[in-house]
C-alpha cells in the first residue's frame, strides 16, 4: 500500500496597508498538486522515469499557477511602490539642487 504523493505550496503575502485587496486573490494559500500514480510498477521503473514524468507535470502546475498569483501580488503591490519611489525621488532631486545652489 502506498500513500498519493504530492508536491505543496504554501505562500504567505503580508501587503501593505494601501494596497487594495481583491477578494478572489487570498493572502495565504497552501496547495497540494497530486504526483500522478504511474501505470509502470516502481520495480518495472528502476530509473524512475515514470514516476519523474508525473513528478514533473505537478511541478509544473504548481509553478503556473504560483506565478501568476505572484504575479498578480507584484502588479498590485508594484503600484504602491512606484508612486512611492517617484516621491522619494522627487525629494532627492530636490535635494541635488539645493545643494548645486549652494
């Protein structure tokens, strides 16, 4: 008897407090993503090359679906920042000319 195995995501995205938060984009997720079970018995499979077949497809829907979660996350979160680095920018170049005043 052998246990499904999986391969698991878990993310946790503490935003700041301007951001505002969709409500079908969560800020902590955990996911499994099921290793298929291979028709090839592991004894029939010494290399594995079944078993890393399947292992490779969970780790490609997790990787897709994680990165465009992220990806949503950095596009909300990327705005907030940028209005603040133009602000912080604008201080230094102020900054820059009162000293070329001088």
């Amino acid at each position: 008897m052998s246990t499904q195995k999986s391969v698991k995501i878990t993310y946790s995205i503490t935003p700041p407090s301007s951001v505002f938060l969709p409500p079908d984009l969560p800020k902590t997720k955990s996911t499994d993503y099921p290793i298929s079970p291979t028709e090839i018995p592991p004894e029939e499979d010494k290399a594995g090359k079944a078993y890393y077949g399947e292992l490779r497809k969970a780790l490609e829907a997790a990787r897709t679906e994680l990165g465009e979660d992220l990806t949503r996350w950095r596009d909300l979160v990327g705005k907030v920042e940028l209005n603040k680095e133009a602000k912080k920018v604008e201080d230094d170049e102020d900054i820059d000319e009162q000293e070329e005043d001088s």
